[in-house]
C-alpha cells in the first residue's frame, strides 16, 4: 500500500517486495539450501519393507550397532546373513530386531581380524562354543548377566538358579565379553 505519488506510504522504510522473495532462482536448488535435512537413504523395515531377494544394509537395536549386510527373505521373516569365518553357517535375524535398510550391491568390510578387547558385538565376533560369557541385553545402564553361548544353535544360556536357565538367541543381545 502506498500513498498518494509522490508522498511516503506505511511501509515506506521497508525494501521493496521482489518476486523470489530474495531466494536465488529456483533451478539448481537443493533442500539444504532451505534448511530442511537430506533426505535419508534408509527405509524404515515395517512402512517400507526391502523387496523379497534385495540386497540390503539394516540397522538393529541398539542404534548404535553396526548395520548388518545379508539378503531381505520373505519365507525366513527377515534377514538372511552371510556366514563370517567365525561362524558354523549363516544366521539370519527376524524383522522385529530390525530398525531401518538401505539397498546395497555390495558387503561393508568386515570390522577386522581377531578379537577387540572389552565388550564385542555377538554378529561379528561370536563367543567360541560353550565359552562363559559376561552378557548386555541393552545399552548403557543395563546389568551385565554370566551366561554361556551355543555356537550351534547360536543362544545364550543364563542360569538364574540351579535347574532354572533361560535361554536367547544371539539377535536379543547387544554385546558380550570374556569372563
């Protein structure tokens, strides 16, 4: 709004309005130029599920695990894993342990050689058969139980009391080290 030609209007003070808005043009715009966030890559595993036979990268839970590589199965309910030289034959893990995926062609590198120190992810460094174990089932503040691991059915055996075991399989736990 302005006044009569030639006489200041209310918003005499303020710049002109332009057509962008001061915005650049819009080809060649990305959202971050916005500020809105990247679009992820990743999918969440229950909305989005991977087609039957892709070849995906999945997060587990905890979130802070590294991604699993394996093969998406319909008829297994989840993931198949490749067999890594530590164990008897591939493993696979149900959907309800999984968080999100992404398409991939091809495997990460495995995390190393050997054994790290401290606590160690139950995927990619599984105790030896039989060994006892100190076991997490959460992150953080989550109280670590003995156990023992069974390499051939991949569970862990915890004994709260003589004749009382309670067993899991290798996916319900979150990290594990040597007694």
């Amino acid at each position: 709004m302005t006044g009569p030609p030639g006489q200041p209007g209310p918003h005499s003070g303020l710049p002109p309005l332009t057509s962008d808005f001061g915005l650049r043009p819009s080809f060649g715009l990305r959202p971050s130029d916005f500020g809105f966030p990247r679009l992820s890559t990743w999918h969440d595993i229950l909305t989005v599920p991977p087609s039957d036979g892709a070849s995906v990268l999945a997060r587990r839970y905890p979130e802070d695990t590294p991604p699993l590589y394996g093969q998406w199965s319909l008829a297994n309910n989840g993931l198949l894993l490749p067999s890594l030289p530590a164990h008897s034959g591939p493993w696979s893990i149900p959907w309800t342990f999984l968080t999100d995926w992404r398409l991939t062609t091809t495997p990460p590198p495995y995390p190393g050689n050997g054994s790290p120190q401290g606590w160690r992810d139950v995927y990619f460094y599984p105790p030896d058969d039989g060994q006892p174990v100190w076991l997490r089932r959460l992150a953080g503040l989550a109280a670590a139980v003995p156990a023992r691991y069974s390499a051939p059915e991949g569970t862990f055996a915890i004994t709260l009391a003589p004749g009382v075991t309670l067993t899991g399989p290798w996916f319900c736990f979150y990290q594990w080290k040597p007694m």
